[in-house]
C-alpha cells in the first residue's frame, strides 16, 4: 500500500516526515515516483517483496519538533 501511494505524489506536492513521536522534517516532492528495487533495510525482517519505489525529494529540517498530540484534545461531547 505505501509504494501505490507513494505513485500519487506529483512534483510540489509537500510531505511531512514523522518519526520518533514528532513531525521533525518538511520535504518538497521534485519528481514522479519510479520503480526502484526494496532498499536494503539490514534491521527489517525480509517479509517484503523486492519490489518497490523512489521519489526524489528536498527535506528542510524543522527547528521545532512538533507532536501532534499535543495539540489534540479529549473530546466531550454527549456528556452535557
């Protein structure tokens, strides 16, 4: 599912990149996606095909790691 969405990016388009509990870097998509073997992730279990896909992008470090939780609230409705 990653790599078919990854196939609906277009040149411009913003991607936000989220690890470690925080949005940490903000990246600009410069090209189409493009049929790219499985990177090789020596810590991943080898459960996925080798098929898989690349875009190029510019990333710009954010100066504020932002997590998103911490703007979500507790919901209360139907306890009026």
């Amino acid at each position: 599912m990653f790599y078919d969405n990854m196939k609906l990016l277009e040149p411009e388009d913003m991607v936000l990149s989220y690890f470690d509990s925080a949005l940490r870097y903000a990246g600009v998509d410069v090209s189409r996606a493009i049929s790219d073997p499985k990177p090789d992730f020596r810590f991943v279990a080898n459960a996925w095909s080798d098929d898989g896909g690349s875009v190029e992008m510019r990333f710009t470090q954010l100066s504020i790691a932002v997590q998103p939780h911490s703007f979500t609230t507790q919901s209360t409705f139907g306890t009026d």
